[in-house]
C-alpha cells in the first residue's frame, strides 16, 4: 500500500481497525468452510455404483474398506448402513439417520459465525459515521467562527470510511454465507439420496441373495 493509503486508512478510526479484524476472519472462515466442502465433495453416482459392485460380490469387508479411505459424510453415511447391512430396515435407517445427523453440525460449522459478521459489520460502520459526525460537530463548536474545512475533515473522513469499510465487509461475508449454505445443501441432498438408495440396495438385493444363499 502506498503513503497515501495508509494515511487514508489511519483516518478511519479505532472502528476501521475492527473492521479490518471482522474482515480477516471472514475471510479465514470461508476459505476454511470452502476447502472443507470442496474435500466433502464426491461423485455420489460412482460412489454408490462401486458399492453396489462390491456388495453383489459379496465383498462387505472391501466395501467398508473403501468408505474409510473416501472422504465426506456421504461415505460415512454408507458406511454406517453397510455395518447394520443383515439388520432389519428399522435398525438400517436408525444407524443412517444417526450418521447423518453427526454429520449436518460438522458441516454447518462456522457459517452462522459468517453471517454474524455480514449482520454486524454495517453496525460498526454506522457507529463510525457516527463517532465521525460527533468528532466533526465537536470540532467545529471548539472552532467556532474559526473552524477551518480542513479540520473538520477528519470527522467526516471517519464517517465516510467507516460507512464504505462496513459495506466492503459485510456484502462478501452475505454471499460467501449464501454460497456455503448452498453446498451444504448439495451435500445433504446427495446424503439423503445415497441413504436411500443403498437402503433400498441393501432391503431388496443384499438380503435377498444372502437369504437365498443360506
């Protein structure tokens, strides 16, 4: 940054420093919240298929196998199914909806904190406004006949930053929110179909071919 900003900046105030803050951590919790999505992330499709694959071979050790080395909750939503694989369809879906459960906070994590801060930055940048405004009117009743345009500037630079910083905050914060609520949305809708359909799988196939085996 050159002199100039800097000077700029340092005009902002004691409330320009805590909107920098509130920005810094923003933007560590969306990058955070971000990589984690992006890891939780597979091709449901495949996922499933490869099971099914193994399951019709009768390879439940190879399809557990493969849930521990994939990442997300969709894999471990599947795993908790092929664990209670010989129970009953009401143990099946108690152990997948337990599963599925452990997983929503894991993944909704932090992102009401972003939203906290997308709510509050524009209240910090009103309270610079107007601490900006009462620094000015302050200074021009010191002045008085004698108050100078040049030194009432500084309160309305303190108003005016501190308006534009909170905005500067909180309209990214808004849409990294909205955009990490809609991947957790994605992901619960791939976990509730791979919950399903491998229920379905494991009710209507597994269990029949294991019955007629024995």
């Amino acid at each position: 940054m050159t002199a100039f900003s800097y000077s700029v900046f340092a005009q902002g105030g004691a409330v320009m420093g805590l909107l920098v803050l509130l920005g810094l951590a923003a933007l560590v919790i969306f990058v955070e919240r971000a990589l984690l999505l992006h890891r939780a992330q597979i091709r449901s499709t495949e996922f499933l298929n490869g099971i099914k694959n193994l399951l019709q071979k009768d390879r439940l050790m190879e399809a557990l196998t493969l849930c521990e080395e994939t990442p997300g909750p969709v894999a471990k939503l599947v795993k908790s199914g092929l664990r209670h694989a010989s129970d009953n369809e009401q143990a099946m879906r108690f152990a997948v909806q337990e599963a599925a459960l452990a997983e929503l906070p894991v993944l909704e994590r932090r992102i009401s904190a972003l939203a906290a801060i997308a709510q509050i930055a524009p209240l910090f940048g009103l309270l610079g406004t107007l601490l900006g405004m009462i620094k000015t009117f302050w200074l021009f009743n010191q002045g008085g006949n004698y108050a100078t345009p040049t030194v009432l500037a500084g309160g309305m630079w303190e108003a005016l930053l501190t308006a534009a910083a909170g905005l500067v905050v909180a309209i990214p914060a808004h849409l990294g929110r909205h955009f990490l609520a809609g991947r957790v949305r994605a992901l619960v809708q791939d976990m509730e179909w791979a919950g399903n359909e491998l229920m379905r799988f494991l009710l209507r196939d597994f269990q029949k071919n294991n019955g007629d085996k024995k």
